[in-house]
C-alpha cells in the first residue's frame, strides 16, 4: 500500500456566493435535538447510529437551506433522514433487492398506513417519518413532492443496475450518460421542492418546466452531484472501488480513460465549472412570466446557489466523506488516500 495525494478543484470559488444568510440561525437547536433523536431511536443499532451520525444531516440543511425556520428545519430532516434510509437499505444491495425496497419505500412515503404491510426492521421509522412528511408538506407543494420521490427511488434501482454493471472491470460507461441519470440519483429534486414549500414559493409545473428553468435546474444539479462525487471519492473507493461516481466514469470513458485519478479530478472540475457557466447563462435569458411569478422564479434561482454552496460547504467537513486530514488540508484542497 502506499499514499497519494490529490489536489482537488476549488469549486466554491468558481460558483456566486449565497445571496444572504450563509446559515440558518437554528442549526445547533437543530442538531442538539437530531442528535437526541438518533440516540433514542430504537431502530438504530450501533452501525447505523454512526453513520446517522457522521452524516451531519442537520448541518447540510442549515447550510442549503438557510433561510428556513426551526419547524422548517424539522421536517426538512424528516426527509433527508427518510432518504438516508433508502440510501442504507439499498446502496450495497443487488438491483433485485433495491427494487423491492424502493417500491415499499414510495408506497409507504405516499401512504404510510400501508408500512403496516411489510416487515422490515426501519419500517416503524420509515411510517413515523413518512407521516410528519405528510402533515407538514402543502397541499400545493405534495403533488410535486411525491412526483419528484417516485423518479427518485426510480432511479434508485437504476444506479443499483449501473452498480453491478460497472463492476465488470471491461465495463464503459461516457460521461454524458452518466451525468443524466446522475441528476435523478442524487436525490436533490424533492429537496428542491422543499426549499420552493420553505420559501413559500407556489411556482406551477407548467413554469418549472420552462426548457429555460430545466436548464438552470439542471446545472445546478451537476454542480451539487459533481461536488458530491470530488468529496465522496476517497470514501466511495473504500466501500465499493467508487463504481458510480464520476471520476471512475472518466476513467474508463473511451474519451477520457488517459486520464489518470488526478487528471479525472481536473476533468470534473472543468465540467462542474462549465455547469456554473450553464447556469449564468441560462439564467440571463429567463422570461417573464408575471411580475409576481417573476419574483418567485428568481427567489428559486437564489435558492439553488444555496442548495450548490451549502452542499460543499456540508461536504468538506463531515465525518461521512472525511475528505480531508486537517485544516490545513481543507485550506489547500489536498486529499490524501492509502491506496
């Protein structure tokens, strides 16, 4: 074995910087409880209190969502809790096993009287979180919000097929494809629709789907699942050889599989800052849709620079990812791994 060193992109630098708080004023009432809870939490053996733990959940929502209120913040945890526990019953499993939890997973999400139906040691869990969901999602905002889920856990089982797929050491995979299913998997779209319900933002779909606003989501999505993906590498490389992230994806792209680890890294920091430019220049050419629409569809456009910032502000310094050493490290931006 020996040790590497990898100098990663600054990828704060290339986005705009949040347009107000950094942070909400509630995180560490919201973390003391969260960490109260997952202590308490029955379900929880010692492995997946850890990992509930090392996720920092109540400081990712603080930073992506910096303007949300205490209540807010509770069930905005609610959810990321909810999809963490997708992401522990299916992220080793084989695609067989992940579709079937991913189907109980979106039965009991839309209709938690259903968990009652299946066995499952997260099932109490799953019904609890599921029904503060629920309760606390408008009635506007709920349609989305299920919509969003079921491409989510969708997606889910595609990422387990890419998975065993990408385990063939003979395996291709371009870039361009991944980073289409890559903006489904990450899980960030029904975050997007919690952040417009936290916002009291009541965009319609018919402008959501605006191919000028899907760009602009889209581009944002790659800079979170890029950023993602940089700061998960050493981890991921641990657990499973990183089969689905986007430096191995360079690798053995016909395209890019010149590239070196170090290079792949250079390579994705080239694509996360062309989706930056993506994003302003979609931005730019945004119509009107009304004054007061207007007005909500920028104060949208806000919210994801925050989601994109928040998510790496989140990234460089939980316990899950330990991306770096030391401080010093995290200054510098170099990553160091035992390979």
């Amino acid at each position: 074995m020996s040790t590497v060193y990898y100098q990663l992109p600054d990828l704060l630098s290339m986005l705009p910087r949040k347009t107000g708080k950094t942070i909400s004023p509630h995180f560490a009432e919201a973390d003391a409880r969260y960490v109260e809870w997952v202590k308490n939490c029955k379900v929880f053996g010692s492995y997946a209190q850890a990992a509930f733990r090392n996720a920092e959940m109540p400081l990712l929502a603080s930073l992506a969502w910096p303007y949300t209120s205490a209540e807010d913040i509770g069930f905005i945890l609610d959810y990321m809790s909810l999809s963490f526990v997708l992401e522990e019953m299916t992220d080793t499993e084989s695609s067989e096993v992940a579709q079937k939890a991913s189907r109980i997973w979106m039965q009991v999400l839309e209709n938690p009287a259903d968990g009652e139906k299946f066995p499952h040691q997260m099932m109490d869990l799953i019904v609890e979180l599921s029904t503060r969901l629920n309760d606390a999602v408008s009635p506007f905002h709920r349609p989305q919000f299920i919509d969003t889920n079921a491409d989510f856990a969708k997606n889910v089982i595609q990422e387990a097929i890419d998975r065993e797929s990408a385990a063939d050491v003979d395996h291709t995979r371009s870039v361009d494809a991944y980073m289409i299913i890559r903006r489904h998997t990450i899980g960030v779209k029904p975050c997007l629709v919690l952040m417009r319900s936290t916002r009291h933002l009541y965009i319609p779909d018919h402008v959501l789907k605006h191919p000028i606003l899907e760009e602009i989501e889209d581009a944002i999505l790659d800079t979170i699942y890029i950023a993602n993906d940089i700061y998960s590498y050493k981890k991921e490389v641990g657990d499973n050889g990183a089969l689905n992230n986007i430096i191995t994806v360079i690798v053995k792209d016909p395209e890019t599989k010149h590239l070196d680890a170090q290079g792949s890294i250079d390579h994705a920091g080239k694509i996360f800052q062309s989706a930056v430019a993506r994003f302003h220049k979609y931005r730019s050419m945004l119509p009107s849709f009304g004054e007061e629409m207007d007005r909500q569809v920028q104060d949208y456009v806000d919210g994801l620079i925050d989601w994109s910032v928040g998510n790496i502000e989140w990234s460089m310094v939980n316990h899950r990812y330990n991306t770096f050493d030391d401080e010093q490290s995290r200054r510098s931006g170099v990553m160091r791994m035992v390979v």
